[in-house]
C-alpha cells in the first residue's frame, strides 16, 4: 500500500539557505517514490526514485540545489531530468543542474527550447528509469511542445503521471500557444483515459483558487465542496494539495467536466470543446 511521509521543511530559511513555500511530502509504494519538493513562490519538483535500482530522475528541476539536497538525503543516484516544458519556472535549472553533477545526465523533453535537452520526446515515446516504464504523453496547448511523463511500475500499485501546466489539480493551464481543442484533446482524450487511481502530481499549488472556481462553476457539486474544504486545510498546514487522481480530477475538474451538463449550462455553451474554450475565458476573469 501507498504510503505518505510528511517531511518537516520549515518555510523560512535553513542552514543551507534554501526556502519552501510548502513542506516536503515523500509519497511511497513498493515499486517507486516520490518525494515533493516545494520551489520558487508556488512550483512543485519532483524527485521520482526506482526502488529497485536507486536510480533517480527529477521533473522540472528550477531549483538544483533543493534537488541535490533531495538526492542525497534519499542516497539515490540520479540519472535524468524530466521537462514538461519549456518556460523558465520548469525548465529554467536544467543547464545549472547539468553543470553541478558530474556524470552525465540524461535530458527529456518535447521542445528545442528547453534548455540542456539531450533527448527529444514526441507522443508515445517509451523509455525506462531502472525498472519503472515512462511513457510520454504529448500534451500540446498551454506550450506548444508540453509533455506529460506516465510512470508505471512492477506489480498492481498505481501509476503516476507528471502534468507540468497542462493539469492541475482541480484546473488546467492556460492556452498560451495553443485552443480549446489541444486542451479538450489533453484532458479529455488522454489524460481522463489513465487509470483512475493513477496519481497526478501537477507543476503548481494553485488547488484552493481552482477549486473556489469550480464551486463557482459548480455549486451543488458535493465532491467540489469536499475538497475545497480539505484543501483549504492541508494549505493552513503548508502541506501540498498533491497528488490528486485521475477519478478525483474526473469528479471535480470543470476542465475535465465538459461534457457534463452543468458545466455546460454555466456558460451557457452545448458542445465540449466550445465549452472548454468559455470556461478557460470565464477563469481567466475569475475573482475568488
């Protein structure tokens, strides 16, 4: 069974000088963990270790220096990074990483403009961290080259995926080179066709705001007061609202919500992908 270990991680500085908006979390299962790791004002990295052979990749890795401080207390070696994308506050310590650890590493990512890239990814792409089987999900929207990592391990525990800016929890990211229908696409096709208790570690705290606007979009919606109430909680704590689900996300994600009625009739549209489009615009404009 999974297992959550709260990490205390004070938010001012520590001897080393580093500061977290959150505490860290180390979520664990038989065939992997994943350890949280707060950055910047609001980011999350993610440090994903192969239980089997202690290798070790990071996703998004803006802070190096709160990663090499992860590595070493996990005594992993790590060996890749993964980029969902390539806009500074996720792809912006790649070069600066490369540059501190001294055996090569190994540079995911589905843009030429991610910095340090080794190996261009496109959809379907499959490669391996030790035991663990990553599977590349091309999510164009929010950027036009954004990819999603699906992590499935050994035996019957759930799989994990990484959504940078394109899922969040309870939210979705803005459509900055991309339309509703590469975001109807991404949810919708791909990403709502995983594995409901597949585990989804998104690249941002920005769960309570989400799920005030999905009240807003949805007040009767039980599943939405629940979880607001929840994260509202764990966030008076400093405790990160992630991971969430696939069948949380598919209860109380507007975004993934658009073809049900009443999300639709909040803003007044009848087709999915129309809809999609107005309810980017409607929380673009949205004051909680």
């Amino acid at each position: 069974m999974p297992s959550v270990i709260l990490l205390y991680t004070p938010r001012n500085k520590n001897p080393l000088g580093l500061t977290y908006h959150s505490k860290e979390l180390l979520i664990k299962q038989n065939n992997m963990r994943v350890k949280i790791i707060p950055a910047l004002s609001d980011n999350y990295m993610y440090l994903l270790v192969d239980e089997a052979s202690k290798q070790a990749a990071v996703v998004d890795p803006v802070e190096p220096d709160k990663v090499l401080k992860s590595v070493k207390e996990e005594g992993v070696q790590l060996t890749t990074i993964l980029t969902t994308h390539h806009h500074w506050d996720h792809a912006g310590g790649n070069q600066d990483l490369v540059s501190k650890v001294e055996q090569k590493l190994v540079v995911y990512g589905g843009d030429d403009r991610i910095g340090a890239l080794t190996n261009k990814i496109k959809h379907g792409d499959q490669f391996k961290l030790g035991s663990l089987d990553i599977e590349c999900l091309f999510t164009p929207c929010h950027t036009a080259g954004h990819i999603c990592f699906h992590v499935k391990g050994e035996g019957t525990e759930p799989s994990v995926v990484f959504t940078g800016d394109t899922l969040f929890v309870a939210g979705c990211g803005k459509f900055f080179e991309g339309s509703p229908l590469q975001m109807y696409a991404a949810l919708v096709e791909i990403l709502s066709k995983l594995s409901p208790d597949t585990k989804v570690f998104c690249g941002h705290e920005y769960t309570v705001n989400n799920l005030k606007f999905a009240k807003h979009v949805e007040p009767q919606n039980q599943d939405i007061r629940e979880k607001l109430d929840w994260a509202t909680a764990m966030r008076n704590k400093d405790i990160p609202t992630v991971p969430s689900t696939i069948g949380d996300e598919l209860k109380c994600n507007p975004f993934m919500r658009v073809s049900v009625g009443s999300v639709q009739e909040h803003v007044g549209q009848s087709d999915p992908v129309a809809t999609m489009g107005s309810l980017r615009q409607a929380k673009d404009h949205f004051k909680a």
